[in-house]
C-alpha cells in the first residue's frame, strides 16, 4: 500500500491491539481507564488510536491532540476535547461551571482553583458518560500546554466507575502522567519490519541493503515507510542513497522535507502557513492564503502526496510534516505566515492568539506588540493559565524597545516562571534583566526573587539571598525590608542551624537592625519582633510579643489583596509557628482553617498545599483523624496536578499515630534522608517527632526517646509542644530521670509566661510522672482535667493511659480499668492502632476480657469506601462527596454500593449505627 495507511502501520502490533480492544470492552462495561501509549515518534502511536476508534462502535469519541506552538496557551488542549460537550455546563455544580467557564473564556471572574477545573471536567465526562459510554483522545501529549494536561492527568487518576476511556499517546511519560498504566510500543520485529517494507518498495532490494535500513530505523513504521520515498530504485537497490545512522526523528523530519521539496512552490506555502496555524480551522487558513495570494489549487499537489487533509480540520499526516513544513521556512517566510494569521485571526473572540501571531510576526522589538502580549498575560491570569501568563510575559519583555520598561517586564516574566516553578527558566530571566539599565530597587528586587527561588529549590544560599534583598529594600521602603527580613528569618527556620553562616541567629539580627516598625506596627512587624527575639534572647522575652502578634494575625483580613498575599507567602509558616509557641490549639486551627478557605477562594493552588498540611495536623492534634487523611489526600492530589512535591509532614505524623510501622518508617526515613542532604534542620526535626510518636505508641520506648531528644535538643520554635510530651514519656519509661526533669524545667518557663490549659496539663502529667502517691494521682486526674477542656482529644487519651497505667502498677485494678478504657475508646475511635493496642494490654492485665467494639467494621472497607462512608453518614449528598473527594458522582454511587454490601446494610441511615460517630466529621471550609 503506496500511502501507508493505518492497515499496513499496524502489521505486527497484535498485542497492542487486543489491549486497546480490552479497554474498550472495559468502558463499555462501565469500568472507566487511563492509558498512556508510548513510544518514539514514528513507532505507530497514531495508527493504533486510529484503530482505537474505528473499534469503538457503541462508544462516543472525542478527541484532541498538543500542538507545538499552543503549548503556552492555557487550556487550549482541553478546551478542544470538551467543545462537544460545552452545552452540558449548564448541569455541573455553580462551582465547577464557574471554574471551568473563567478557564476557556467563556466568562470572566477571578482565577478558577485549578482543583474545580480538573472536577468540573471529570463530572463533565461523567454526565456525558451516562448517556453513552465515552472515549477521550488525547494525540502528541508532549505538546499540550501544561494547563491541560495537568487537569486531564487529574482525571485519568480519579477515573473508577464513569464509563469514561482516557488514552494519551506520547513520546515520553510527562511528569503529569506518571504512574498512569502505560502500552509501550516499541520498534517491530525483524519478520514485520521487512514485511512492512516490502509493501512500499516498487522493486526487488538487495538483502544486505534492506538488513540496513531494518537495522537503522529499529523497526519504527514511520521510518520504514518513509525513509525510501524520494530515492530512485536503483539508489536503493544499491544502498547508495541510504541515510546515516541519525536521530530517528530526525531522520523521518527529514524525509518529509524531500516530499516537500519536490511540491510546487504555492503549495510548500500553503503547508508552511497551515504548519504556523495551530488550531486546525480550515476557514481561517484561507482568509489568510488569500491575503498571501495563495489560491486554492495549491492544495491540490500537498493532499495527492497524502502530506495534509484539508476537511472540517487542517490535519496534517503526522506531526512531524508539520514540524518540516514549519522548519524550512525561511525567518522572513514565518513571519509572513503569522503577520496573515495575525491579520485574519479576531480581535475580539480570540485575542490572545492573534497576540502570539503577531509575536512572531514582529521583525523586532515593537512597544505595541508587547503591550498586546502584556495585555494577553492579565487575561491569562484571569483564567488561572499561569503557565501562559509566565510565556505571555517573556514573549512581551523580548519585543519591548525601551530599556526601562524592558526589565520591568522581564521582572514580571520572572517572577510568573516562578510562580509555575519553572525555577531555572525564572534565573535565566533575571539574568537577562540585569544586562538592562536596572535601578536599585529593580536589584532588590531581583536579588528577593533569587532568594525565593533558592528557598523553594531548599538551597543553603535562601538566606543569605533574602537578608541581602532586604537590607537593598531598607533606603526604598522600610515595609517591603521588613517583610523581606520576616522571609529570611522564616527560611533561616527551616534551615534549622542556630548559629552558623545563614542560620537562624544571623537573620534575627539582621531583622533587628532593620528599620523600625511604623506606628501603630502591622501583623507583620510584631511577627518578626517576636521571632527575632525569640532566636536571640529567649522564649521568656518574646512571650508579650508573641501573644501581641497572635492577636493581630487573629484580627487580620484576608479579603485584603495585600495582606492575603503577605499572609500567603511570608507570614503563614511563620503565624504557624507562633501559634505553636503560645501552645495555642484553637488559634492554630482557626488561622490554618482561614488560611485554607483563602487559598481555595482566590485559586491559590501551590499555597493551598501548605495550608492544607497546616490544617491537617491541627485536626491530627485534635484526634480528627479521618478528616486529617482526607485533608493529606487533597494536598496529594494537588501535588500530582502541579508537580510539586507533597508537604510531608501531616503524613508522617498521620502514620505515626495510626501505628503503620511500615509506612510511617519509609516516610520519616526518606524524609531523613532528604532533609540531612539538603542541610534543613527543621525537617530533621518533624522526622524525629514523627518518629517519637510512632516508637511510643509501639512501646519501643529507647528508640522513642533518642528520637525526641535529637528534636529536642535542637530547640526549633514552634515544636517543643510536639516534642516535649514524648520525651518526657518515653525517658520515664526507660528510667531516665534526668530527662524527664530537663523536659519538665523547659515547659515550666512556658507555663509561667503563657499558662494554657493544654501546656498546664502537659505538665501535670510530667509532673506525676515524676511523683509517687496521692501526689502523683492527684496530678494526672489534673493532666486529664486540663485537658479535657481542649479539644486535643489524643493528649486527654495519653493521660488517662499513662494514669491506668500508672494505677494498674499500684494494684488498684478496678480504678485503672476505668482510665484504660477510656483511653482505648479515644485510640481505637480516632484509628490510633499502636496506642490503642498499648491500652488493650493493660487492660487485659488488670484481667479484662476487651470485646471487639461496632466501629472496627471499618477494617472491611478499603479507605476510600471508609471516606465515603463516614462523609454519608454525617449527612453529605453524594455530589457533595464527589466534589470533597475530587470524585464523579457515579464513583461515589459505586462504592457507596460497595459500602453497603460490606456492612450488611441497605440504606444511609443505617450508616449511623454501624459506624458511629467519632467526632471525625470534616468541618465546612
């Protein structure tokens, strides 16, 4: 077959085939699945969707497909995909259609969550699924902008029950798709390769000849079908014509561009402008030939030699004719070619593409060009396409003439790439944006921004790059410097190193010969007051300062542009900390239940990872365990759609207190790992916590107590409430007296200065330990009455087992089993595994027989179906839990089946009674 259709492409892929036919047998099943189909460009990726769709009889197909040049155009891939489907809006949740519409244009509004965005489209495909079963394609993945593709790698994750088929075909496996199942396609085997090149050679081969090219292009179809075309048979019979051993691609690109080169010269035009043309309309390709005086037959030749298809879309043969076509062109040529596009491409409906055109169009730098493409990032950021907005500005701050203003915007365009975390590309702009006449606060600036950049990227020069932004900020704006010292202090605390270069000592004394606040200070002045204190003079002297801060931030507005955003990236880690410091429960919640609404209202999606851990562990301190792993579950989910890493530490402790050895041993061990390499101290120290926890609720007490006493040494702000009960309990435990009187002399400062219930409760229960008789029983009835007026529900459980624990020692049975049971009850309701079989022991030695309580029926359901089932029970609709859980209402219809079988029941109500209520219910953010 001359042309190499996609019968002859798909010799030898026997195996492909059936696995492409078994998903969809499975979408029609109404079993949703992912699939990435990978291999090198011309391997037959394409021709095996083809056949994807030519079996999908009974299936609805949609389809689109990465185009190199709309990579920095936000959404525009998935925007493709849906259009079909854009009627069905109107029946998503107000949220998700909002999101979604602000996201392709269709409405205005603040930037979408980009969490919303990746729900409305599953429950869009869902919807659409219920009518008939539903295959998405999704062609070149490794040229969809990022927008896309992030929210599309979110579905295909969260895909289970939707009758939804969602297959990408890509060179490589994006980091998006990691971990999505994959079908390899590789080169074909020799037996096929010479069967397939036998079916477009027009004469006999020499062997030794077709052995090369079999060998040379490893099997790739693409290659096969391509390589021979445009050498005379005797060239080829002879070997004498045969390419060398070259890059594959570009092999093949190359091959295409002998197809083009023998195509009359309008027609090369015409291809070259279709090539410069990403969206496929074929209306528009020839309003802008026309304004080239291209006419119409010049198609005629380029689809006789089966390189384009000129029908309801411009489709190329494959994306590398695109790719020659486009390559060959002169610079004055593609300039032409956009300067038309540009021209015919409207203002109105589509700006930001008549924008980019006329980018490219621009023989050099041109102020309204870039004012364009300015104008082209705000409505970028608009939609929440931050990855365009970064590109937008680039393009902009390139064809900007004027010096000044040419900084300025590769300021902007810096600090948008990282924003996206393109980090390294972020550098390279600032780089470029000192060869320019820069001012002095412009240095600042830029030294603030390679500042943040080596925060985020964890390197050892974060602070030293900060403390010198903010000394550049102090003759400018006294504000901005201390704001920029309240950074620097914050990085020096991950950092964790008290004295040395960079170290916490050294920021706090820059912060204090910073300028002085103004009068009345802000949040933020006190903030960094009490910090820098704190460091250099002690927990005693920053105390006032400290609780002046706590009420400031508590008083703060967030709706406030300004100060969200300080919140947001200088303030929360630090607020955190203080919170902690003044051993402050319901404050830390409160401000990390804010902080998380905030992040969630204004799209702030990296910064809802943070504030998500926060809250995580204030409900984890609380005994709210279900919604704490729920909460560490969405930042999980947050991270696979922007490709930052997960916070770590809610996990770690979530293990830890559920008892999973294994688990938690893994997390705190690589945590460990990483934070010793990287020199962050303060990581060492969440690890070591973590693994306090976990060691004492095993009973490994020694392993418990070394842990905690690496963290307690180190003296982090913001972690003796964490650390210290641990330490205290496990040195008893192993005998160490002195320990636990060292943890006891530093919670006694606390308690003097800034008394709660929670700190003086801690310390009755360190004290009893310590004591004997009436005086150690009359401390921890103290420990546990302190406590129980706080809503640390694993605390008050730790007191009544260390109590019954203590009484069962003195032979007093029958008291011990009432505080052992109390604790069990605590432990077991939260999910505390080790902690609650510690006091199953103890009461089993006082001689009690512990019966099996309702709520381990648990233990049947896997822990989505545990989620699912707790959130109905605590009255959720299931389009509520869809939108919790980042899921389609028909997966939450199936496990909530699956639900029900397990537990032997048949209706919600029925939830209530055999899965009680555990105070584990998720608060409304």
């Amino acid at each position: 077959m001359p042309g190499g259709g996609p019968v002859v492409q798909l010799v030898g892929r026997r195996d492909e085939c059936a696995a492409l036919t078994s998903l969809i047998e499975a979408v029609r099943a109404g079993r949703s699945r992912a699939l990435v189909v990978r291999g090198e460009p011309g391997v037959g990726k394409t021709a095996l969707v083809d056949y994807l769709v030519e079996h999908a009889s009974g299936v609805r197909v949609v389809r689109t497909a990465g185009v190199q040049s709309e990579m920095e155009l936000a959404f525009a891939g998935l925007h493709l995909l849906l259009t079909p489907m854009l009627d069905r809006l109107d029946r998503l949740p107000v949220p998700q259609r909002d999101a979604l519409s602000t996201a392709f244009g269709i409405r205005t509004g603040p930037a979408p969550d980009r969490l919303f965005v990746g729900l409305a489209v599953l429950t869009l495909l869902s919807d659409a699924a219920e009518e008939q079963p539903l295959l998405c394609l999704v062609d070149d993945e490794q040229w969809l902008d990022r927008a896309s593709a992030q929210v599309l790698a979110f579905v295909a994750r969260r895909l289970q029950a939707e009758s939804v088929g969602l297959v990408f075909a890509a060179r490589e496996t994006s980091e998006e798709l990691a971990g999505v199942p994959e079908l390899v396609v590789e080169g074909l085997r020799e037996a096929d390769a010479r069967t397939l090149l036998g079916s477009v050679l027009t004469g006999p081969l020499d062997a030794r000849v077709c052995e090369q090219i079999v060998s040379e292009t490893r099997g790739n179809p693409l290659a096969l079908l391509e390589l021979p075309r445009g050498v005379t048979p005797a060239e080829l019979a002879g070997g004498f014509a045969l390419p060398g051993a070259v890059p594959l691609s570009g092999s093949i690109e190359e091959s295409f561009r002998r197809r083009l080169d023998v195509l009359p010269s309008e027609s090369r035009r015409l291809l070259r402008l279709a090539a410069a043309d990403p969206v496929g309309d074929p209306a528009l390709v020839w309003r802008a030939a026309a304004l080239l005086g291209i006419g119409t037959d010049a198609a005629t030749a380029a689809v006789e030699a089966g390189l384009i298809e000129f029908g309801t879309l411009v489709r190329f043969r494959h994306p590398l004719v695109r790719s020659a076509a486009y390559r060959s062109a002169s610079l004055t040529d593609r300039q032409d070619v956009h300067r038309a596009l540009a021209e015919v491409t409207d203002a109105e409906s589509d700006p930001d593409r008549r924008a980019w055109h006329r980018a490219h169009a621009a023989p050099g730098p041109d102020e309204e060009v870039a004012g364009e493409l300015e104008r082209s990032a705000g409505r970028a950021q608009a939609r929440g396409g931050l990855a365009a907005v970064a590109a937008f500005l680039e393009r902009a701050a390139i064809a900007t003439p004027e010096p000044r203003l040419r900084v300025r915007r590769l300021l902007s365009a810096a600090r948008a790439k990282s924003d996206v975390g393109a980090l390294d590309a972020a550098l390279t702009l600032l780089v470029a944006a000192e060869a320019g006449p820069v001012e002095r606060v412009q240095a600042a600036e830029i030294e603030h921004l390679r500042g943040q950049v080596a925060l985020v990227q964890r390197r050892g020069d974060a602070v030293r790059l900060l403390v010198g932004a903010a000394r550049r900020f102090e003759p400018f704006s006294a504000e901005l410097a201390r704001e920029t010292h309240l950074e620097a202090l914050g990085a020096a605390l991950w950092v964790g190193d008290f004295g040395g270069p960079g170290g916490m000592k050294e920021a706090a004394e820059a912060a204090q010969a910073a300028p002085p606040a103004p009068d009345p200070p802000r949040a933020v002045d006190v903030l960094l007051d009490a910090l820098a204190i704190r460091v250099t003079q002690g927990y005693a002297a920053a105390a006032p300062a400290m609780t002046r801060a706590q009420e400031l931030l508590s008083a703060l507005d967030l709706a406030d542009d300004g100060i969200g955003r300080w919140l947001r990236l200088v303030g929360a880690s630090s607020s955190a900390i203080v919170a902690m410091e003044l051993w402050d429960a319901e404050s830390s919640h409160a401000l990390a239940a804010r902080l998380t609404r905030f992040a969630r209202e204004t799209g702030a999606v990296v910064h809802l990872q943070f504030a998500l851990d926060f809250l995580a562990r204030t409900h984890l301190r609380a005994g709210e365990v279900t919604t704490a792993a729920m909460l560490i579950e969405e930042d999980q989910l947050i991270a696979e759609m922007t490709g930052n890493p997960p916070a770590v530490y809610g996990g770690m402790m979530l293990a830890a207190w559920r008892g999973q050895e294994s688990r938690a041993t893994e997390l705190i061990d690589a945590v460990l790992q990483r934070a010793t390499a990287a020199r962050l101290g303060r990581m060492v120290d969440f690890a070591n916590t973590a693994r306090s926890v976990l060691c004492n609720g095993l009973g490994r007490h020694d392993a418990a107590r070394d842990a905690a006493w690496q963290a307690f040494e180190s003296d982090q702000p913001g972690l003796g409430s964490h650390v210290v009960p641990e330490l205290a309990e496990a040195a008893s435990r192993t005998g160490d007296v002195g320990l636990v009187k060292t943890a006891l002399e530093w919670l006694a400062e606390r308690t003097r200065t800034t008394p709660t219930e929670w700190s003086l409760g801690i310390e009755a229960r360190i004290r009893a330990l310590l004591s004997e008789g009436d005086a150690a029983d009359s401390l921890y009835r103290e420990s546990i009455t302190r406590l129980g007026r706080t809503c640390l529900r694993p605390e008050l459980a730790r007191s009544h087992l260390l109590y019954g624990e203590w009484l069962r020692r003195e032979r007093r049975r029958v008291d011990a089993r009432e505080q052992l049971r109390a604790a069990h009850g605590i432990f077991a309701s939260m999910g505390a595994a080790a902690f609650a079989e510690r006091a199953r022991r103890e009461l089993l030695a006082t001689g009690e027989t512990v019966r099996r309580r309702t709520v381990e029926v648990r233990d049947e359901l896997t822990a989505q179906e545990a989620v699912i089932a707790r959130l109905a029970r605590d009255g959720l609709s299931n389009p509520e839990i869809g939108t919790r859980l980042f899921l389609s209402l028909q997966t939450v219809k199936y496990h909530l089946r699956k639900v029900f079988i397990k537990l032997g029941i048949s209706s919600r109500s029925e939830l209530k009674r055999v899965l009680p209520n555990d105070q584990n219910t998720v608060p409304p953010l």
